[in-house]
C-alpha cells in the first residue's frame, strides 16, 4: 500500500479496497496456511474434528431499521459465515463497545434481540465482553460476534470450488438489496417512506435443508457487504472459468429498485444479510431450486446465471435489454456503516 | 437495572458496575449454562474434546504506550484468558474497527505488534474483519481478538476452585499496577515523565511450565481490569472461604506507587496485563513460587496471601502497619479505556 495511505470508509466496503487492505496488510502480518484460504470463516482441524472459526464487527447505522437491528445483525452475520462454510454453527462470543451515555434501554433492546434470533438459529452465546469509551469517541454500539461451527462429514457434502464447471447453475434464495435500502431509508437524512424491509436472517436451516437432501453445492457464499455482485466476482477470480448471470431473472423488489433508481445504486452492489449464493451442477438445479422455494427463507429463490468457459475470470450480466456488461468488483464503498 | 438508567464509563471497569451489567442484562438474555459460568472462557465439549472459547475488545487509549500497544494487548490478553482457564491457547481472531482518516502506518504498526506477539504466544491468527467508520464516529482504532484453546486433560490438571480449602497460598508472578500506571503516564494529558513499562505478556508459557511440573493450580485468573483487588473479591465471594493478604509482600515497583500516590489510586485496583494470581495447595506454594521465579516473567514472583476459614467471602488485607482493613470490589471505574 501506499506511503502515508489514509484508512477511507471504503476500505469497509467490502470490495476492492477492502481486498487490498486484507492482501496487503493483514494476510502479510499474519502470515499462515488457513488465513491465507480467505473464506469467511477459518477451517481448521482440531484432534478428531474438523472447526469453522470467524468474526464479525457490527457498526451498523442507524441500530434499529425496518426488518431487524444490530443484534439480530450480529447474531445472523456470523451464523452465516459458519453456515456458509459449510459448517453448523454451535457457538457464539459477544463483545460490546459501548458509549458513555447510551440509553440502558436500547442495550436491553438489542440483547433480547440477540437472544431470540441464537434461539432461532439453535446457537449459543457462550462468552463476552464489555468495554465502554467516553461520550463522543464511538457511536452508540458496536458489537462483535465471533462463532464456532463443527462440519460432521458423513452427513454432508462440503462446498468444494474445485468440482466448478461449465454449466453448472448459480442460485439465490430470494430478492436482492432489501437490506442495504432498508437501512438507507432509515437513516434520518434521507426522509424516505419505505416500506422495505431487510432480509436479515439466519442461513443455517435453509443450507441444512439442501444438505440433508443431498444437494452437492461446490460454493455457497453470503452476499453482504459489496452485494451480490462482488461475491460472483470472487467466485471467479483467477479461476478457469466466468460467470454469466440474467439481469432478467434476479430477484429485486420493485421498492428496491425504485429507492436504488433515486439514490443512483446498482442492486448487483448493494448489501444483503439473509442471501445465500450457491453453485451446483446442472443435474442439481432444478431439485435445489425446488429445496430452496418450499423453505420459508426461499420463497423467492432463483436460478440467476450459469458456470461458463468463455471469458474466464470475469462475471458477465446479460441485461434485460439483451446486451451485456462487465460486472466489476465494488471499487470504493457505496454504503458506509450497512452491517 | 433502573428504568432510564444509562451506561456509565464504571461499566466498563471490570469492577461491581460491570459486574452488574453482566448479571442483570447479558446473562439474563443469553441465559445458558455455559455462559453462566461468568469466567474468562466458556468451556464446553465438542465431541472428544474440551475448548475453550474467549473474547475481549481492546479500545486503549493512546493506542502505543512504553511496553506495549493495542495490537500486543488485543493478542496476549486474549490468549491469557484462555490460559487461565487452563486451556492451551490456539487459534486467534483479529477484527478492527477502523476511523475513516486513520494513517495506514498506524495500523501496519499494530499488526506487526499483533503478529509478533501471535508467533511469541505460539497461536495463530487465523480469521478477521474489518470495519470502517466515518471520522469522529469511533477513535482511531478498535480491536477485537476472539481465541480458542483445547484442553489436553492428560497433561495439565485443571484448576478446581472447589479444592480450595484454607491454608492454601494465593501467588503472583510479580509486580502490581504497572500497566495501568504505564497508560496512564503516556496520555498526554498528564505530562508525566516516568519510567513505567506495562508488564503486557502472553502467560501461556508461565502457566505451563507450572502444570508441565505437576503444580495443581486451584483456580488462577489474569488480574486485569479492576486489578488484583477484583480479582481476589472474585475469588472469595459466596465462597465458605476469605482471602487474607499481606501488604509487606506485594510486589509493586517503588514507580508505580509513586504515581499511584501522585494520581490518588491503589495499585490494588490497577490494571495489569501480564500478571496471573494463583491459589496452590501449602505444600506446593514453595515449589510453585520457585518455577514461576525461573521464568522469565515471574522474576519478581512472590507468596502473596493465603486462603482462610475467618471472614468467609471476605478479602482482608494486612497493611505494612498491622492493621487489617478490607479490600471491596472496585465500584466504579478508576481508569477508562486501559485495555
């Protein structure tokens, strides 16, 4: 990185810049086999059983949106990560930052929140913490969840990015960007109306359900910060093959896309904190699809894009126009503070 | 808690008010059975094994300070508290709460504190995350480690404060006070110059060199926030024991005390980040002192206390005069913002 570089606000975005400040900085110090894998969650084995680790930092702002707040957030966000990996979440920590002043109420809140969304998600907050700054040197409430997941291998198939192929589908479980958008039209300077609400849920019960019927899903990945479109863009990266996805059939509430149209956001790039993306084989698409639909977290689900040869490396969106366009990774950050 | 009540910097202590907090609200909500062991470290099974799973955020204030700095402190304050639950420390988490402007050198600095003292520590860091937020919304830089460590019940003996019976020795490994006055004395607000360096150091290699010798550790904990008086209420309270400790036999440096006396606190109450205070069995106490003062960081180790039948949940002190005086929890804070 640069001398004298500056920390911007992008550089929590999710996208390039955060890429850049994880290469660049943290992989370098930290230097060892299982960061280096980059995924959401470490895995590593310990004695007999294979672990998933991870951490989140939630700086949310405003606390409380339509559809969830900091706490479901932080509960949700790292269930997720473990999820995701292909591991079943066990075990959550929860550290709080907490400025002098706050409400003790809104504390109260955001803890019961927490609370009924581990419960929901069958996991445990089993350690934590708390530190408390002066009035003025953090805003409101941070937390920071950390989790613990465990993969029981004879019951089910890991994500495995090596098995990818030409053909193979890409799918989403629902509609994208509800969550970035409802937390925009929440913050107070921007005087939406908006009936939207977020997404935020716990992945867990709809990967096990694709599990459990023997779906062999070869990536699955949240699409939070950077949106959807990141997370295609990682899906290929110095890969051997690219991503082609329909404009046409990814899910995005009217309400969406309208707030978006105003703001001037791309969906494909806005964050999302209850979407799952997944790669499986063409054999597997339809009976995922239907696996997906019948679960209450994918009533909206979709097959969005395909697994292709040509144009290796890079993630293609057909538009509904019939063109198509290069989808980037998020250069700089387009919501500060969404998770 | 009170209606309206709202946090107070004395939350953050480590002291009664951050013992109330703990009780009336997180326990309250995220009530299970691990989580009410109110340790350092939630304990519990996974499979064959025994983990230990931690969780600390680090928000000191400056972020570099003699001694140390917040990268050294987010690492060994992490892996001591898995060490004080007996557990071998392993695999470390790293998230960071960035201010948007913050010099990149900084956090290249912290980092390589962090990674150096990862390798010294013999964990690894193994997952993370980053958060931006806008200028003047955080200060300057958060930590948050997450740790996990595995218990080898073959080779160490667990602490088991139910053993603990009068006559026990209470120990430390050495000097009282030094990290907290070391922080204090490098705010700039202070415009002292002193000497003080804070004793932060990973103790995992103290503490196995005492189990690797057969010393059965009764119970031990890193005395941090709310400094060895906190730490010795903890030990006692509804316990059918009391501590009596002997002021004569405190290891303080003749330079924390100073500027304990200057600043108008105990050094009973300060903070360390390199000291473990230990209750032994009589006839191991000499033995166990003699290991700890051929470790590097048990030089200035000594027999503190003992544990006794009088005053049951009490902690006495024996002052230099021969008067004895009680020792209280920390009630609000002392020092805000030391680790």
């Amino acid at each position: 990185m640069k001398p004298n570089a500056r920390i911007l606000l992008g550089h929590g975005s999710g996208g390039r810049l955060s890429h850049e400040l994880v290469t660049g900085v943290f992989i370098k110090k930290f230097e060892n086999t299982v960061l280096a894998g980059l995924t959401d969650a470490a895995v590593f084995p310990l004695n007999a059983n294979k672990l998933a680790f991870t951490t989140d930092s939630f700086v949310v702002n405003p606390l409380f949106f339509p559809g969830a707040d900091i706490g479901k957030l932080a509960v949700a966000g790292t269930v997720n990560d473990l999820a995701v990996s292909g591991a079943k979440p066990l075990y959550l920590s929860a550290s709080f930052i907490l400025e002098e002043g706050l409400e003790l109420d809104i504390l109260e809140k955001v803890t019961d929140s927490m609370a009924r969304e581990a419960r929901q998600a069958g996991v445990m907050i089993v350690t934590g913490d708390t530190k408390v700054v002066e009035k003025g040197k953090c805003d409101k409430l941070f937390i920071n969840t950390a989790g613990i997941g465990i993969f029981d291998e004879t019951h089910r198939p890991l994500p495995s990015p090596e098995n990818i192929s030409s053909g193979d589908k890409i799918l989403i479980n629902g509609t994208i960007g509800d969550h970035g958008m409802a937390v925009m039209a929440a913050r107070n300077e921007l005087n939406l109306q908006s009936a939207i609400s977020s997404d935020c849920a716990s992945l867990n019960s709809l990967i096990e359900s694709l599990s459990a019927q023997n779906i062999s899903i070869k990536f699955m990945r949240d699409a939070t910060r950077g949106g959807l479109g990141t997370v295609l863009c990682e899906l290929c990266e110095n890969r051997p093959f690219g991503v082609l996805i329909n404009e046409e059939t990814l899910p995005v509430k009217e309400q969406v896309r309208g707030v978006c149209e105003l703001l001037g956001f791309d969906p494909l790039y806005v964050a999302n904190e209850g979407k799952v993306v997944m790669v499986v084989g063409e054999n597997d698409a339809a009976k995922a699809l239907e696996i997906m639909l019948q679960h209450e977290l994918g009533a909206e689900a979709a097959i969005i894009g395909e697994i292709v040869g040509d144009h290796p490396g890079k993630t293609w969106l057909k538009t509904a126009y019939g063109s198509t366009r290069m989808v980037d990774m998020l250069a700089g950050e387009q919501l500060p503070r969404i998770c």
